[in-house]
C-alpha cells in the first residue's frame, strides 16, 4: 500500500507565500500525488543558522517533526529546499545509526515522542521527477509555455550532499532543465547554474557578500539570454525577487529579471487562470511574460 | 558523510582531530575554485583556511577568524574534494563552537531566539494570516510550544553554560 503523503510547507512559504502552498495543495493531487489535510509541523529546523549554531537541537527537532508524519504512517513531501535538506538529512542520519537514535529518542521520550525511522521525504520537484515521471507529466501540458526562455537554480541544499539527497549531479544539474522542458519551456544552459543564490550569506549577517552572490548568478544568466530564472525553494526566490528589488541601485549592470516558482509555471501549464498563480504580486515582473501568461498576444 | 559534532570531545581534543581530518589536503585548491563565496569575498578562502586551522595553537584562534560564518553551505568543496576532506562539516563543528563562546553573528542570535519563542523562523503576522484567509487556506498553529521549548532547552549548546547533551 502507497503512503499518504503530507505536505511539509515551511515556515517561510506560510507566511510569506502561502499561494505556493494553495498551488501544492490543488496541482499536486492533479498529477497523481495525494495530498493528506495539513498537520502541524515546526520549523524544519533551518539548516544554515540553526544547524551552524547548535548540531545536536537542529538533529532532535528534525525528528519531532519526522515523528509527526510517522504517526500519521505517512510519508513527506517538501516545498523549500531547505526544509528538504533538513528532513532529508536527518533522517539519513537516524536511519543509519542506531546509537545516535538511540540518543535522540531518549531526548524525544521526554515530551512521548519515539522515532523508528520509517518515513520517507521528498522534495515536490524530486517526487514530481520520480513518481510522476517526464511523460505522464507532459500529459497534463495543455497550454505549453514555448515562449520563456528559462535558466534553472535547482538551489545548493536540493543538490548537496548529494549522497543524502539524492536529487541530481550536484555539479551538472539536469532534472529541474527536463521538468521546465516538460512544461515546453525553452530551456538556458548555462555556465553558473550551480551558483548560490546568496541568502544565507544575508541570514549571517553577511548583506554585502550575499548581494555579489545574487549579482553574479544574475549576470550569468543574462549572458546566456535567460529571461527569467526558475527555482523549486522559497528562499531562493525571496533572494531572487525581493533581493533585486531592495538592491537595484548595486544592481545595474543586471536586467531586472522575474523569478518563477516551478508550481506557478506548472499550474500555467496546466490551463490555470493567471491570476491564481499570484505572479502578479511579485516583485520583479515582466509585462510581456504576464500578457502570454493571460493568453494575450505580447 | 555527515555526523553530529561530537559535543563530547574537549576543545584540544576537536582541534587535534580537525588537524587529523585535514592533514591530508595537498592544496590544489578545488574547494578555493568551487566556492561560491570566494567568487564574492576575496578573503573567504577555503583552502587557505584550512592552512590556517591546520597552523592554529588553540580553537579559539581558528574562531577569531569571522569567515567561520562565511560559508554558505552548499557542499560544493566537500563534493570536489580528491581528498575527501568535509569541510563543510568542519565549519559547521566551528560555528557550533562559535555559538557555545557567544561569538555567533547578531542575525543568527535573532534567529535561534525566535525560533525558541515561536517554534518556526519566519513568525505569524497579521498580514499572513490575512493572505492565508483570503486563500482559503487554514490557520497556522504550533502545538505544544512549551513541550518544544522544553526539549530545545534541554538539548540546546547554546545560550546555556550547563550542557545536557555534554553530561551524558
């Protein structure tokens, strides 16, 4: 019997960007991946700041949460590659030590918590690539978006350790490429696809390195005549879109260029009205993108 | 590869190891070349880096050094490296010490103190629930904040001169 699957949304897309959370919870089921009514998680915890100041708590909380969804005899599936590294991580590390288990249940008993390690976590894009596959999903295709020219970030933590995640080849990605290919995007290689986006140089205090770190990536893309950048975690779109916004003054030599989030693109795709993707509230638009997104002609 | 740090080794005892673990590098400088913050941040250099901490007395003179929290986690060196080397892991093991000594940066103390008191990173406001509503989506609720809070106290290094984790 297939588990159910629940939705590890975040604590960034809630507040933030719950649409992304509506569009999981609507498309995901209508590609054939069930969705179960949200239960409550906490923070994954972060993986940077959090894990980088104290291992151990980061370890324990990851599995409360892994509990929770064990409890449920179901399995994840995330939306921010962050929450994914977490998950992903910790449980490779419970699985295959039962020592350091051991350890961590001792610390869960105290509030009745046990975790036997049965859960399975993915992330959507890795679920939609694996589950749903390239051909069933171009099934689903009814409105091709053959006018964007789209340059991937599948983002550091989907891609490493990739070992653990188990995502794609950390140092040539491809399966974000064959997702926006499946979708009819024209797809931008270029060099700088596994560059970082920069946001967790600003969560430590770092704004000058992180803003180089976004300047960067985006004139890389620009090189290559990507006019619009495509990602599957909410942290690097907050860096992409709100960052090109707060810093367009260091930003000049850099086109304003929109970021989407793959479910936007996807439920586009799929025949859903413009308006339910919430793209109209980014930061960064492009008017040609929004016209062909409404069906107009640019 | 990954592993907890090893909270019960003493501070010479970590230092010893980490010179252990990095003794091997031959510095090609692969880790230097992948770095995303190096392209960014001339002084956030890994491989120097790990020369440094492979010439330090003590553990806290490698933490004198702000580029502790520098990295920005990606794992490309430790997916590079010929040698095997984590360095990845090693910085996560400084800027676990660094926050034990206090010396994490202001924006990572915010952090760990909001994710206490409210259990998440990004905390509920007015406006999110609002949007939330206005989709259709249910409220947002952490259970059982205190029990969470409890267990974050417990097993926490940081913040507390007394070490649970470390007693054991």
């Amino acid at each position: 019997m297939t588990k159910p699957n629940l939705l590890f949304t975040g604590c960034l897309i809630e507040v933030n960007y719950p649409y992304l959370e509506k569009l999981a919870n609507d498309l995901l089921p209508k590609i054939g991946l069930g969705i179960s009514d949200r239960i409550e998680f906490m923070c994954c915890p972060e993986p940077i700041s959090f894990r980088g100041a104290t291992d151990y708590s980061w370890l324990v909380l990851a599995a409360r949460n892994l509990c929770l969804a064990e409890q449920k005899g179901a399995n994840i599936i995330s939306l921010c590659n962050g929450c994914e590294n977490t998950l992903a991580q910790a449980n490779i590390m419970l699985q295959n030590d039962p020592e350091l288990l051991e350890k961590v249940n001792r610390d869960l008993a105290e509030i009745g918590f046990n975790y036997k390690g049965t859960v399975k976590t993915r992330h959507f894009l890795q679920a939609i690539y694996e589950e749903v596959g390239l051909e069933k999903l171009k099934s689903f295709v009814t409105r091709p978006l053959s006018f964007l020219k789209g340059a991937s970030h599948a983002g550091c933590h989907l891609l490493n350790p990739a070992d653990i995640l188990k995502f794609d080849d950390p140092l040539d990605p491809v399966v974000l490429d064959e997702l926006m290919d499946a979708l009819g995007i024209e797809v931008i290689d270029y060099e700088g696809k596994t560059l970082c986006c920069g946001v967790s140089l600003a969560t430590a205090d770092d704004r000058e390195g992180s803003i180089n770190a976004l300047k960067t990536k985006l004139l890389a893309t620009q090189k290559y005549d990507a006019d619009c950048l495509i990602v599957g975690c909410p942290f690097c779109f907050k860096q992409y879109d709100v960052g090109q916004r707060l810093n367009r003054k260091r930003l000049d030599e850099v086109e304003p260029t929109p970021v989407y989030y793959y479910l936007q693109l996807l439920g586009l795709a799929m025949g859903l009205p413009f308006e339910e993707t919430s793209i109209s509230t980014h930061k960064i638009k492009s008017q040609a993108h929004m016209a062909l997104f409404k069906g107009e002609e640019a | 590869m990954v592993s907890i740090v090893a909270a019960q080794q003493g501070r010479e005892e970590i230092l010893d190891r980490l010179k252990r673990e990095l003794y091997v590098c031959f510095e090609c400088g692969k880790c230097s070349g992948s770095c995303v913050v190096f392209r960014v941040k001339d002084d956030m250099n890994p491989r120097l880096f790990v020369s440094s901490i492979l010439e330090a007395s003590s553990i806290d003179e490698i933490l004198e050094d702000e580029n502790v929290w520098s990295c920005a986690i990606c794992y490309d060196c430790t997916e590079r490296c010929d040698q095997g080397i984590d360095f990845t892991h090693t910085l996560f093991e400084l800027k676990n010490l660094s926050t034990e000594i206090g010396k994490q940066p202001q924006a990572i103390k915010e952090e760990l103190a909001t994710l206490h008191a409210t259990g998440r990173t990004s905390p509920i406001n007015a406006r999110a629930l609002k949007k939330r509503e206005a989709l259709d989506l249910p409220e947002i609720q952490v259970p059982d904040l205190e029990a969470i809070q409890g267990l974050i106290d417990r097993v926490t290094s940081y913040g507390t001169s007394e070490k649970k984790v470390k007693e054991e």
